[in-house]
C-alpha cells in the first residue's frame, strides 16, 4: 500500500520531497508536512490512516477531514487522494499560497521536531 501511495503522491504533486515525520512516510514542500502515512502494522491497528497536516491547503469553511482510514487501495480511492495531495499542495504565484501558520508543540501531545 506504501509503494502505492507513494506513486500517487508524486504523480499528483512532483514538487512533493518524501521525508520522515514523526517516524512515518511524509511528503514536505519546502521543508513543511504535507501529507504522511500511518502503518496499520507499525501503530498495532486494524486501518493504516493517510493523513494531511495544517500546511495542507484543504480548508474548506469551518471544518474538513484531515485524515483516512484505509484497509486497501482501490483505484478509486488512488484517484480520490491524488485530487486530494493536488489540492493540498499550495499553487505557486500570487493568490495561490497562504501564510504558514506558526509552528506550535504541546509537550504532552507531541515533542518538537528535531
């Protein structure tokens, strides 16, 4: 599913570099998160989840989904993340980027990035 996954992305946002976050698959634009996968073997669950971070450009009104669960990897749904990752990946030019929000931790949720 992985290898899968990692196909799409980069089929869908070239611009996206593979890196590690958090210990998982992610795909970073100038350094920031945008998209990451979650084993289901690795966190011991019965779905893998494919999530996106708060760089991701998917706002829409008041509330979106920011992750999946994901048990296989039918075509429609390699088609469905694909417009997601385009979606989520900032436009370059002027209208087509939002400000970054602030980078924040909460110790007990999370440990900074290092």
């Amino acid at each position: 599913m992985g290898e899968r996954l990692h196909a799409v992305i980069k089929a869908s946002a070239p611009a996206l570099s593979p890196r590690l976050w958090y210990g998982m698959p992610a795909y970073a634009k100038d350094g920031k998160v945008v998209c990451f996968f979650q084993s289901a073997q690795k966190f011991n669950t019965r779905y893998a989840t494919f999530g996106f971070s708060d760089n991701a450009n998917l706002d829409e009104g008041a509330m979106w989904p920011t992750a999946f669960a994901l048990t296989e990897l039918t075509a429609a749904d390699e088609a469905r993340i694909g417009a997601l990752v385009k979606k989520a990946v900032p436009a370059p030019g002027p209208g087509g980027t939002r400000p970054a929000p602030a980078e924040a931790t909460h110790p007990d949720l999370c440990p900074a990035p290092g």
